[in-house]
C-alpha cells in the first residue's frame, strides 16, 4: 500500500524535535521534553532525524519516507534468517510477506513514524542477538530502542538468557545505554518528568473502554500498566521457551490499553506475529498475523468506509478479542523443545 498524498504526516514531530534539541535558544536543548512534552519520541529517533532534516523540509521528509519505506522487506529478510533451515519454504515467506508489508507502510510510509520504526527494527536485532547467545549484544539494542521509543523497554524481556550472569550482564548494558541518554535530560530539567504525565484522548473505539475506563484522556497508571504488562508476558513467554513471542506480547499490551486506535499501531502487532508464526510455528499459512490484520486494520478501514456497520465498541471488542486470541496461541500450545536449529538457522 503505496501512499503518495500525505505520506510521512508525522515527520513534522521529528523535524522539530531535531531542531529543538540541538538548538541552543531558550527552552532547547536538554529542556526538550520538559517544553516539549508532546513528543512522546526518544532522543536516539531526534538524533537519527537531525542529517535528514538537514536536508530540507521537503527532501528531509522525502528521504526519510524513502528509507523507512525501504525497512519493510529488509526486516522480512531478517525474520526469515531466524527461521530454522528445514522451515524455510518460500510460500510461507511470501503468505507473511502479503500480509506484512501494506499494513508496515501504514507506519513507514503514510504516518512516517521514525520511532516506531527504529525501536521496532532495533528489537528484530535484539531476538538475533539472543538466537547468536550475544546477550550483552541484546541489551544494547534493547537499550538504543528504547532510548528510540520509551514503550521499547518491554522489550527487555528477551534479555532473560542463561545462565544467570549473562542476564545480569544484558540488564547491565540495557539500563546503562537508556540511562546515558535519558538521565541527562532529568538532571538538566527536572520538570521533564512531567512529560511522562502527557495524556492523549481515549477513543471511542479503544480497547481501555471495552475493559471499563471510560474517561477522556489517558488515565496516569496507563503507560506504566502497559510496559508492565508487555513486559511481564514477554518474560513469562521466554520462561516457556517461546522468545519469539516478545515483541508480539509487548505489541498486544500497547493496543490493549493504549487510549488511541491508529492504524500504525497494528504494524507493530503484525511485526511480532511474523516473527512468531515464522519462527515458532511450522505453519505455511500465517494464521496469527492474517488474524492480527483483520481484527485490529482491516475491520476499522472497513468501518471507515461504510463497507462493514461495525460499532466503535464493537471494534473495540475485536482489539481486546485479538489479544485474547494471542495468549492463547503464545500459552496455550505445547511448549517446543529446545532448538539449536533457531541458533544455527540465521548463521548464513
């Protein structure tokens, strides 16, 4: 899905983020996110979007539209080395890849979402990291998306590697690498804590209502709820043996309580369910990521055009249906045995 009108709508945050940061006027610099606490972005995507703002309002938004157009099939490419060689049959590729790359432009190319984007590509690294026994590797990467995109830090629970000191080792790393770019902007601002309280309106069609919160805007425990919940899911999955599954989890607690219902949101979701039904599964066709692209994009797209008479609340129901349906496919199979396969399957 190709988008020319409007693509990259959401690269103005990036450029004024850029420009705010390494500005030296009044309220710039270290004082971003305590003027600025719309953005919502991590210093590392403001850093990244800096040479490309440089380039012009016009051609920076162009080629960063480019570039993150270009992420989709190299993050395929990257997924499919972690599939263990006796697994790799192209038609399963190609089903995921149908199914994957449209809904991935709705990020990349129509919303522009630099964030996303990296935190998201950063945390397929990560999963090759922990396939390659490179735990240190691992919470560096995790650590560099989350200074990407705060709501990353769920994916920490793909560093709960044996044996134990090599998971201290990965945590060690992680927090070290978040806090050398986040802790800066606290001690030089201390009034940048308050950007963690910035709340957005809560949708008519959110999964926060379908569980019962009906307020406006974003309750205060929302946020940490949801980096707890992705978290604590991710870890029980890899206690499972199922470390596929941790993007996947971390994904589905966004959606499940995140206040707002953009369609970029679901291209996280079917992300994680590439890795998983690729990985973890011996399927050939994707059934978790055909399952994410009709509950959570293709129904609300359906909806907005008149095309299905579906209720805000019943599309809410079928966000909280989807993350229902994941834990099931995630927890409730046999759990594998363990694989050098998925080691060796990307070494090429």
């Amino acid at each position: 899905m190709a988008r020319s009108q409007g693509a990259g709508g959401s690269w103005h945050y990036f450029a004024t983020g850029a420009a705010v940061l390494f500005g030296d006027d009044r309220g710039e610099g270290l004082h971003l996110y305590a003027t600025h606490p719309e953005l919502q972005i991590g210093p590392l995507s403001f850093a990244v979007a800096l040479p490309l703002d440089a380039l012009g309002p016009s051609w920076g938004r162009a080629v960063a539209v480019f570039l993150m157009s270009c992420t989709g099939p190299l993050l395929l490419a990257a997924i499919w080395k972690l599939v263990p060689h006796p697994h790799r049959r192209p038609e399963r590729l190609l089903a995921a890849g149908l199914v994957f790359l449209p809904i991935w432009a709705e990020l990349a190319t129509h919303a522009g979402h630099l964030d996303d984007v990296l935190a998201l590509s950063l945390a397929i690294g990560a999963l090759h990291a922990r396939a390659r026994d490179r735990p240190v590797l691992a919470g560096l990467l995790v650590g560099a998306a989350t200074d990407a995109k705060p709501w990353a830090l769920a994916f920490a629970a793909v560093l709960l590697v044996r044996p134990a000191r090599s998971a201290i080792a990965a945590f060690a790393v992680c927090l070290a690498v978040i806090a050398a770019v986040w802790l800066p902007f606290l001690v030089y601002d201390p009034q940048t804590v308050h950007a963690a309280h910035f709340t957005i309106a809560n949708a008519a069609g959110s999964g926060l209502r379908v569980l019962g919160y009906h307020g406006s805007h974003t309750p205060l425990w929302d946020r940490p709820a949801q980096l707890a919940l992705g978290g604590l899911l991710g870890a029980a999955a890899v206690l499972r043996r199922r470390w596929e599954a941790v993007i996947l989890l971390a994904t589905a607690a966004r959606i499940l309580l995140d206040p707002e219902v953009y369609g970029y949101y679901t291209a996280g979701v079917l992300l994680g369910t590439v890795v998983f039904d690729l990985v973890a599964t011996r399927r050939r066709v994707p059934l978790i990521t055909i399952a994410a692209a009709a509950t959570l994009y293709l129904s609300r797209q359906l909806s907005n055009i008149h095309a299905v008479p579906l209720t805000n609340a019943q599309l809410g129901l079928l966000r909280v249906s989807f993350v229902v349906m994941a834990l099931i496919a995630v927890f409730g199979a046999a759990r594998p045995a363990p694989r050098s396969a998925a080691r060796t399957g990307g070494a090429d």
